[in-house]
C-alpha cells in the first residue's frame, strides 16, 4: 500500500499523464490514497505557515497559528470545494463530448494533484517561502493535466481555464478595484 501512495507520488510530481489513465489508480481505494495525499499536505503546510506568520509579524504584530483540527479540517473542505467547482465547470457546464461524468475520479484527481504540496516541507526559513509559490504553480499544472486527461479535453487550453478559473477572475477583480482608485492629491 504504502510502495503504491509513493508511485502516485511520483507520478504526480513528474506530471506523468499516465497515472490518470490507468485505471489500477482509480480503484475502490483510490479515494483513500486521494485522502491521505490531503491530509499529510494538510500536515506539511504547517511548516511555511508558522516561517509566514513569523514574517508577518513584523510588520502586523504577533499573529496566533491555526489550531492542528482546523488546519485538518480546512484541507479536506478545500479538497471537496475544489472538486465540486472542478466538476461543475469542467463535467457539467463546459464537457467535451467524451466527457464521462464521475465526481469521485474528480476527487481522487484533486487528491493526486496535491503531491507538489508535499515540497513546502523544504521552507526551513522565511527566505524559502518563495517554494510556496512554486509548489503551488506545479500544483496548478499537476491539476492541469489531471483535469484535461478526467474530462478528456483535445487540448490543454480549455483544462487551464477551468482550473485556473478562480485565480483568473480574482486578478481581474484585483485589477479592477486597482485601476478605480483616485490617484490625485487631496485638498
């Protein structure tokens, strides 16, 4: 079991579109192997966390860590939001015409997509924290290929936009409010 978690693992890290076709990673155990992936990245984002709060504290004062239930919780809240979103924009609004609709194969991929997160254990101070970042770029291109090999999209384009949706649409927003503000002196 644990030699099977480690290949899923490897496979996700190294993109390999593989690991979302071949079916023996998608049996009854599947959403298991999904499960454990979110809860020990659950366990391993406490580390750039706690470096991130103590940078922050410089400039916004003592901030209290999330409690370890909450960070558990969190993880697995996200896991079913993501995968709800991924399923409702990616099988029902925008499908292929080979699209097979299956939200537990959308969980187990947001699982598998996790692997990169298990890199933040390197953040050993604030001057890594920049891994964060990256971890989550590889995570985003790991969920990428996932999504484009579930819903078996003819190219990567139409995947990328379905997952990065959020994030495009927020920069948007950001954007936006940023250009609305009055950049004048006040008299």
């Amino acid at each position: 079991m644990f030699s099977i978690l480690i290949n899923i693992i490897v496979k996700s890290i190294k993109l390999d579109k593989n690991l979302y076709k071949d079916n023996k990673f998608f049996t009854d155990t599947a959403i298991y192997f999904g499960a454990s992936l979110i809860l020990l990245t659950s366990l391993i984002s406490i580390i750039p966390n706690a470096f991130f709060l103590e940078y922050m504290s410089i400039v916004i004062g003592r901030v209290e860590p999330p409690r370890l239930l909450s960070v558990i919780l969190s993880g697995f809240v996200a896991w079913i939001a993501k995968s709800g979103y991924l399923y409702v924009f990616g099988a029902i609004l925008f499908p292929s015409k080979l699209t097979q609709k299956n939200f537990k194969k959308t969980l187990i991929i947001v699982g598998y997509a996790h692997a990169p997160f298990i890199l933040n254990c390197l953040v050993l101070n604030t001057s890594l924290l920049f891994l964060v970042v990256m971890s989550y770029i590889w995570y985003s291109c790991t969920l990428i290929v996932g999504i484009n090999q579930l819903y078996q999209y003819k190219n990567l384009f139409k995947s990328t936009l379905v997952v990065l949706g959020p994030i495009i649409f927020l920069i948007l927003i950001t954007v936006f409010q940023l250009s609305t503000i009055s950049t004048g002196t006040f008299s």
